[in-house]
C-alpha cells in the first residue's frame, strides 16, 4: 500500500489509532444515519468524489469555527487500485514542522498555529455495481483548542478567496492606478456588503498583485517592446527609443506622445526632469519630462526606464529625448540632486541652464533638521523661505550668515552642502533664467501629484506604456476643462488702465492675473528719469531701487530685477515705465506667446509660413481638419462653427477671383464694445483708430458693411462715397477728442513730476 502525505510533517506528529483506520460494520453505519443530523458528517455518508467530501467537511468546519486541510493519502491514482483512501484534518492538526537553514535565502520568522489538535474525517474508496463512490469510514470532532467565533473564521486562509471575476476586475482596477483600500471599497459598494465583509482581505489583494508581476523579466521585455510597436503603428508620431545589453535583454527605453512633442515646441523653454521615482513592476529607476503650458497645468513632454540610474544610462536618456524633439535643448531644466545627471546635462545640453527643484530639498528638511532644530525648526524653516525669495545675492549671502550664527548651525554638514549648491537652488541666482514659474510650491505640487496618477498602479511593465498614455490623456481632458473655465470667467480690471485691459485680451487668465499684480503694485511706486534709464523706488522709501532701461523706439525695456527674463512677466517697476511714457500697450515681444491665449496647434500653424500655393492649400485643409475636431467636442461649439462658416462662405463667394487688392478700411470689433478701424494707403498705414460705439459711428459702419457687399470693391468709391466723407469726419472728430484727451494727461504728468522733485529736494534738504 502507497501512504502519501500533503505535508512531512504529518508523518510524524499526527497519530491516529488503528481502530480509526479501519472501515465500521453496516449495523453501525445504519446506527449513524438514524441518529446524526445530515449537516454532521457521520459514519457511511456517501459522496460521489473525494473532492466533494472535501467541501461538506469544509462547510461543516467553517460553521463549527476552524478550517482543515488534505493529510495522508493511501494508494496513487494510476498504480493497482488507485487512490482508495484520504484523510482531512483539522488546520492546526501536527506540529511545527523544522525548516532547514538556508544562508542564501532569506527566512520568515512567522509563529506556527499547530498544537497537535486529533480532530480528522476519513474516507475509503468503495466499488459497487461498477460505481466507484466514497464513504466516511471515520470521523473525530475533538479539538483541543478553542474554537474561533462566527465573525472571526472568515478570516483564515482557507475560506480568503478570490473568484475569477474579481481578479479580473482587481486587475482591471490596478490597471488604473487606483490604490489598493480604493480598490477594496469600490467592490464593497458593487456587492453591497459591509466594510471588511469581503471574502478576501487586503493583504490577499496585495499578493495576488504581487504574483501577477512575479513574471520573468525578459518576457516582460518583450511584452513591452511589442506595446510600444503596436502604438506606434496605430499612432506614426508616436516615438520610442531604446537598447539592448550583450545578453540581447532590454537595458533602458524612452518614448514621447504626439501630443507631448507638440506641447514640447511650445511650453519646453523650461523643463522638470525627476529621476526619483521607481517602478515597482521590475524595480527600475524611472525619470519623467513635465512642463507648464500657458493656462499653468502641468504638460507631458517624455518618460524613460532605465536598469541603472549611471552616467552612461543618464546620458543615453537625455539624447533619446533630444531626438524626440528634433535636437531643441530646454532653456532651463530643474532636477534633484544627482551628481551623474549633472555630469550628463552638462554633456549633452551644455547651453541649458541645470537648476535644483527646491522641492525635492524641501522635502528632506525634516529628517535633516527636526531633530537638530527642535522646537525652532518651524522658525528655521520661516527664515530658510525668506532667504529663498529675496532678490539681491548681497542680501542673500548676509542673510544666510545671519541665520547659521542665529541657530548655530556651523558645524552642520547639509547646511554647508546647500550653501555650497547655492548658484543652483537659490532665486537670487537663478532670476536671471527663465523657469515658467516651476520653483513656487504649488507647481511643485501640482507636478508630483500629475506624476503619482501613474506611478500609483499595481500592473505589468508592459502595460505601463499604455497607462502613461491614459494618465496623459486624462490630464489633457483635464487641462482642457479647466481651460474652459478659466475662459467663461469674466475678467474683473482693477486699475482701468488701457495697458491692463490689452493684456486681458491676448494672455490667458493665468498669466493675466500674474501681470495685473504687477500692475496693482505699480501704482506704489514713483519714477525718477535719469541719464542712463529710470530710478524706481517705492513711495515709502528715500533709497534704493530698481534701475529700468527703456528704448520707445525700439520698444525695448528691462529692469534690473529681471522679473521678465525669470516668469515671461514684466514687473512693475517696467510697468511703471510705460505708464510714465505714455505708453498704453504692452510691447508685443514682452506678451511672449508661450503665455498668450492660442492652442497649441495653432501656434504650429503661426510658426509655419508657406510660400506657394500648394503648401497655403496644405495648410488651410490642415485648419479645417482641427476646426472639424474641436467643434464636435460640444454641441455649443458645433453651432458656432456653423454659423462663422457659413458667414465666411458667403463673404468668400462675393470676392472677385482674380482681385489682389484690399479694402481701403479694415474694421476689427474688439470684445470692449469699441471698434478697431485701420486705414490702407499705399505707402503709409496709419495708426489704428478707435471708435466708440456712439449710435451715430455704429449706424455708419453697419451701412460701410453693407454697401461694400452689395458692391465689389472696385465700386467702392462709385457708390460708398457719402459713407467714407462721414468716416473720416468720424476720424477727425475722434482724433480730436484723443489730442486733447492726450494733452491733459501730459499736463498732469509734468505737474506731478514738478511735485515729486519739489518733495525730493526738500527731503534731500
């Protein structure tokens, strides 16, 4: 006879006497049936196969409060008779089974629950009439431990388990990214059963998500390579790069998105390269593009996985993103610190500015200076972000004395390797470059939490690719919405000034409200013209200040704070420059266009200038493609696409075919109610003229639109003659009112500056 046993362990430590183990007489199996209940296994109870035995004891233990598990076999399915007998026990039936010592492995040092507990069913294989069946031949319900209550059995391993469906759907969610307590509570409410009421727990979660990644690494590769082959052949923009080692295995890939490179042409003037995270799928050192585009939101620009996180592999991800984006460097790029990026940055992009995220330091202060500092390390931490902000390097430094003598922090190695690194972290060093606004707090944030979307999911290497792609669509969406909103806002102006209501009209909401605050504080500030620029200096104070250099021919200013080369903003002491000058427009080159109210496609078809006909024709199928796609996004957005095509069809069909030349007037309504009325000459244009809408200028122009398409324009002066003599009595009156509008303004800008020297002479005095 074959005796097997299901654990070793068994074989020496569970006893089970030899009156068990042999098969009871039909008298006393007629007996059990009479009088046993049938949920109670009992002496002769028939069963088709072992398995099902196996299930009825198994109900029978988890209503009494413990769980059993398979014991000794007799017999092997296959050899002479086969399996003829099989024995169930308690789970905690034996003893702690003796592991040997392994020093290569790792050992678990986890309790046993094994007491040696005597309760078992058996049963024998019987054949009758050719069925072969199954029958208890022996059963002990003697347990000598305490029986666990009803709430607290579903919690042994034996009754945890996960059905096919919700694995699928567990993976389904990991997928997504969500977390796992995130996971545990959707299929709650979707079984509608009470927190903590499911047939498995978290931790039986966590490993199934662990072994389905416990797959081997170089089917994981190719499995990720064929992901990235696949997108790129339902998407041809989309790009990937990447190498293998000698053994013919996938050492480090990158990839872009189409929409990420086109975003990159726009918004890559300053780039965030993080190298801090990891993905846990094959334990690889993951490093993220991210940028801000015009509306502030975060902006996809590339991702790469690498095996080891050295100069070589470094460098190789910093070319592979240069090919993703046609060899165009980044202005200024913020990483952590990392020698070896250094080290590759300064290689392979040597005209890019290399910055630290002050982020990333910031997040290591409490384990740096909590137990240090003590009770002032929140008073530290104020005076650390002081510092950070102030504009003078002279400030900076003194200050920074300062606070080390204050808190005695001179022997403090992290205090000494900050200030060592203090060119590439601290804005009195770096205002001088352009960083988007990625070195304030809340960008920061809103780049990690964009970041931690996708790094969040339990899934596959394979399927990683795709999930980015989804994360960065839904940020899009996202973006999209969000812009959306920022545009129905209505803009409230808070100084009235043209400047102001200018820039309202060409920068985003966002960049808007960063320059109306500039022109909010503008107005505390006072001016003084010298040699070689302007002095600006606040109202409240008698010395120093900002020198500003301002050419009105050339339209050039700068400012000695460099507010415009750092944010793409300019400041207010600029502002007040302009104002000063009679100046009541922006210069267009500082309302830069990576700030300006224009989608990313469009900007690519304004940077585009065809020249022949054939390329104009290319370009305007190419604008109707992308008007096509965004008026399908809503039905709102579908009427009003429909009513300006059809306005433009009807004014295009009344154009001659072989006319090259232009209206004599060009009429432009700008969103305050007021015309823009701009008048052609042949050598000359004239500066734009605004007219107001006064009853008598819009009955005039309404009649201007309609006589020019009634008549084609070589008609115009034919019979449109009455309409342009009141036009230009329109001009003239409007000019009039502008000279003498203009003159009081300079008078009361000479009288003001005679009252500042008037008051600087006697203050001086």
């Amino acid at each position: 006879m074959l005796v097997g046993y299901d654990d070793p362990s068994d074989q020496r430590s569970l006893s089970l006497d030899d009156t068990s183990s042999t098969e009871e007489s039909p008298d006393e199996t007629r007996l059990s049936l009479e009088t046993t209940n049938d949920v109670v296994p009992y002496i002769g109870q028939r069963f088709p196969t072992h398995d099902a035995a196996y299930e009825f004891y198994s109900e029978f233990a988890k209503q009494c409060g413990f769980s059993i598990r398979r014991h000794r076999t007799e017999g092997k399915d296959g050899v002479g008779k086969g399996l003829t007998r099989r024995y169930f026990v308690c789970h905690r039936a034996g003893n702690t089974p003796i592991k040997a010592a392994n020093e290569t492995k790792p050992q678990r040092n986890r309790k046993s629950s094994r007491c040696g507990c005597q309760a078992y069913m058996r049963i024998s294989k019987v054949t009758e009439l050719g069925a072969p069946e199954w029958r208890v031949t022996g059963f002990a319900n003697h347990h000598n431990h305490e029986l666990l209550e009803p709430n607290q059995v579903r919690f042994l391993p034996a009754y945890r388990t996960i059905s096919d469906t919700d694995k699928s759907r567990i993976l389904m969610f990991a997928k997504t990214g969500i977390s796992v307590q995130q996971m545990m509570r959707l299929m709650e409410l979707e079984k509608c059963v009470e927190p903590g009421y499911l047939p498995f727990t978290e931790k039986d979660v966590r490993n199934l998500l662990q072994s389905f990644r416990k797959l081997d690494p170089e089917d994981e590769s190719v499995d990720l390579l064929r992901m990235c082959r696949n997108i790129k052949e339902k998407d041809p923009n989309f790009k990937f790069e990447y190498t293998l080692d000698p053994n013919n295995r996938l050492e480090n890939i990158a990839w872009s998105y189409a929409s990420s490179v086109q975003a990159y042409e726009i918004f890559g003037d300053a780039v965030v390269f993080d190298t801090t995270h990891r993905l846990t799928a094959l334990d690889m050192p993951l490093g993220i593009w991210v940028g801000v585009n015009n509306y502030g939101v975060p902006c996809f620009f590339g991702c790469t996985l690498l095996r080891e996180e050295n100069l070589r592999s470094l460098s190789w991800a910093l070319k592979a993103f240069l090919g993703f984006v046609d060899g165009k460097p980044p202005q200024t790029i913020l990483t952590d610190q990392n020698m070896c990026l250094k080290e590759a940055i300064a290689m392979e992009m040597p005209a890019t500015k290399h910055a630290l995220c002050i982020w990333m330091i910031v997040v290591k202060f409490p384990s740096w200076f909590n137990a240090v500092l003590g009770e002032r390390y929140n008073e530290w931490k104020a005076e650390f972000y002081r510092l950070y902000n102030l504009e003078s390097i002279e400030d900076f430094e003194l200050g920074w004395r300062d606070m080390v003598n204050s808190f005695g922090l001179h022997t403090n190695r992290h205090i000494a390797n900050l200030f060592a690194l203090r060119t590439q972290w601290a804005l009195p060093y770096l205002r001088s470059h352009f960083f988007a606004g990625m070195t304030t707090t809340g960008h920061s944030k809103a780049i990690n939490s964009f970041i931690q979307r996708f790094l969040s999911a339990q899934t596959r290497l394979a399927h990683f690719v795709e999930q980015v792609a989804v994360a960065v669509d839904f940020k899009d969406q996202a973006a999209e919405q969000q812009t959306m909103q920022q545009n129905l806002q209505n803009i409230c102006l808070k100084t009235g000034a043209p400047m102001e209501s200018h820039a309202a009209s060409v920068l985003t909401p966002f960049a808007f409200s960063k320059l109306q605050e500039q022109l909010v504080l503008a107005a505390h500030y006072a001016s003084f013209q010298m040699e070689d620029g302007f002095l600006i200096r606040h109202h409240t104070k008698l010395e120093g200040g900002r020198k500003v250099y301002w050419v009105p021919q050339e339209g050039i200013i700068s400012c000695s704070c460099h507010q415009f080369e750092f944010s793409g903003i300019l400041c207010r002491h600029a502002l007040r420059v302009l104002s000063t000058g009679n100046c009541f427009q922006i210069p267009d080159r500082y309302l830069p266009i990576r700030w300006r109210r224009i989608s990313t496609h469009s900007v690519k078809l304004l940077q585009t200038s065809p020249s022949d006909h054939t390329e104009r024709i290319q370009l305007l199928q190419s604008m109707v493609s992308s008007l096509v796609a965004e008026s399908a996004k809503s039905k709102e957005r579908l009427d009003l696409a429909t009513e300006q095509v059809s306005f433009l069809l009807s004014r295009i069909r009344q154009q001659p075919i072989s006319s090259q030349e232009t209206l004599p007037f060009c009429i432009v309504p700008e969103e305050n109610g007021a015309f823009r009325i701009r008048r052609r000459r042949r050598r000359k244009m004239h500066p734009p003229l605004t007219i107001h809408r006064h009853p008598m200028c819009v009955e005039i122009i309404e009649e201007f639109q309609k006589c020019h398409l009634d008549h084609p324009i070589g008609k115009f002066f034919g019979d449109c003659t009455e309409l342009k003599v009141k036009l230009d009595r329109c001009f003239r009156a409007e000019k009039a009112v502008k000279r003498k509008v203009n003159f009081e303004q300079s008078k009361k800008m000479r009288e003001r500056l005679q009252a500042l020297r008037k008051e600087t002479t006697e203050a001086e005095a």
